[in-house]
C-alpha cells in the first residue's frame, strides 16, 4: 500500500500527536518510518552578520536534532524501523521532496508557531496543497487562551 510513513516534526507537544500516529501506521503497515526537521532557512537568512546567521543556524539544527532524538526514542520503544532527517529550506517543499506518491505523510494540523481551532498551520496547509503523496492531518490540540 504505502512504502514509507514520513513524518514530519518540529519537537512542539501538538507535533508530537502527528509523530506517534505516524509511527503506529507504520507499525502496522511493516513500513519504515521517516521523520523529519526543517531547518527553516527564513528564520535566520535575513540576520546579516554571518556570526550571528550561523549561530541561528546551529540553534535551531540542535532543536532539531533534540526533536529527532524524541522521534527515535517512540520508535525504538514501539519497534519501528526510523530513518531521521535534518533538510533546509522551506519546510513544505523539503517535506514534499522526500516523499513520493506511495508514501504516507502524517503530519500535525498546527505546530510550534500555535494558530486557533479554527485553521491549519502554514506548512500544513502547503504541504496539502503541493503533495503528491497522501497526507494524513492529525488535529493537535487546542489550549483556550481566554
């Protein structure tokens, strides 16, 4: 049916929704699971000294692999075969890059960055619009901030 579950992450506690049901179709497809981080290149390109740029750079690869690490964590403790990635880039076209159309993505409604009940998060919403594989949107949760 499908080759690969990827999933992408990026450590938040509503990702980590994505990442478990992700695991488990793999579990129960016999798939290899592929989680993945998006160095989101945004976030530092406009920083125009180079020590700074890189400094930022290295902060958010090492949240990243902190997240990754989790992903390994869940896998091992559910026996699933896990590939980890770090890409850089636009986190939905990185994300559509690794995946072809006889994978699976599982993916968080929202992340870190938060957003209400109400709408998907960026990535999310491009990774739907731009994939060619079957994308799979687990609802985080919803903290009412009122």
């Amino acid at each position: 049916m499908y080759e690969k579950v990827v999933i992408p992450t990026d450590g938040s506690d509503i990702a980590k929704k994505g990442v478990m049901e992700g695991l488990q179709m793999a579990k129960c497809l016999g798939v290899k699971a592929v989680a993945v981080y998006v160095l989101d290149t945004s976030e530092y390109q406009g920083l125009h000294h180079s020590s700074i740029k890189s400094s930022a750079k290295r902060g958010l690869k090492e949240t990243g692999e902190n997240a990754l690490q989790d992903v390994k964590d869940l896998a091992r403790n559910i026996g699933v075969e896990l590939e980890t990635r770090i890409e850089e880039g636009k986190p939905y076209k990185e994300i559509n890059k690794i995946t072809s159309e006889r994978d699976i993505i599982y993916i968080s409604s929202h992340g870190r960055s938060g957003f209400t009940k109400f709408f998907l998060g960026s990535t999310t919403e491009r990774v739907l619009k731009h994939s060619n594989a079957t994308v799979a949107v687990v609802m985080g949760g919803y903290v009412e901030t009122e």
